[in-house]
C-alpha cells in the first residue's frame, strides 16, 4: 500500500468521530487492524473508516461488540466492503430496530398512563393495573416489557 493510504490514530479518530482510545480498544477487540509504522505508531488502512462507521451504526442499532465482531469477521478481507457487503450484514437488522421502535412506544406510551398518575405503584395502581391483576403474569415492568405471559 502507498504511504497516503494509511491516516494516524489522530486522523482516524478525526475523521470518524471516534476517540482514539476506543480506536486502541477496538483493534484490541479486533475489530479493526493497524499496522505500525517505522517509528512503531499506529497507521491504519483508510478503509478502517467504514469499518468504523459500521461499528458506530451497529451499537445504535443495539448490537453488543461480540456481536459487531461476528458480523465483521463476515466482511472480505482482501477488499474494501462495498454496498452489496454491508447490505448482506445488515439485512437481519430491520426485525431488530422495528422490535427497538416498538419498545419505545411502549415506554412512551407508559409515561403517560403509568408514571403519568404520579402513583408509581403498579400493586396500588387503580388505572393501570387494578387489584393488581398484573402480578399474575410474574415480575417487573411488565407493561413496559411487551405482552406479559401467564405464569403457571
């Protein structure tokens, strides 16, 4: 590779928005590779900013790092991912963000109904959960939750 091919940690960090120490941390993850220069600083391949843009977007998208490196390691190494790569990772992504979106109307949802009386009790609650018919289907937020299941 041609030297103006690889940027510096301050580059990328620069470039990407993302703080060099979760660049180093990243690379530790193996997320993403530098190579060293002569002078033993880190160089990195200009193609690591789309890695790094697509490591971003995954944690927004609610994907935990272990999952973002299972998904990497699905990329090509000997190229640059292009549209069609990225497409092919991400296609499994929709059912979680429309699961993600669901769950904050919910949320939102309960600001209104629940948190909304000022009560803050669902065992007392007289609007949202009377005689605390809830409690039959287990424990926590469940009106948050989703659907609550029955409990045996």
């Amino acid at each position: 590779m041609d030297k103006d091919e690889f940027l510096s940690i301050g580059q990328v960090s620069k470039r990407s928005g993302v703080a060099s120490s979760a660049l180093r941390f990243y690379e530790e993850r193996r997320l993403i590779r530098s190579e060293r220069a002569g002078s033993g600083h880190r160089q990195y391949p200009r193609h690591v900013l789309r890695r790094i843009a697509f490591i971003v977007f995954a944690q927004r998208v609610g994907l935990s790092l272990d999952e973002i490196a299972a998904e990497i390691a699905k990329l090509p190494e000997d190229h640059t991912p292009n549209g069609q790569d990225w497409s092919k990772l991400s296609k499994t992504w929709s059912l979680r963000i429309e699961e993600k979106i669901a769950e904050l109307h919910r949320l939102k949802n309960g600001l209104s109904v629940c948190i909304g009386c000022g009560c803050l009790s669902l065992l007392t609650c007289k609007l949202a959960n009377p005689q605390d018919k809830l409690g039959r289907y287990g424990s926590g937020p469940l009106r948050w939750m989703g659907k609550p299941k029955k409990q045996n």
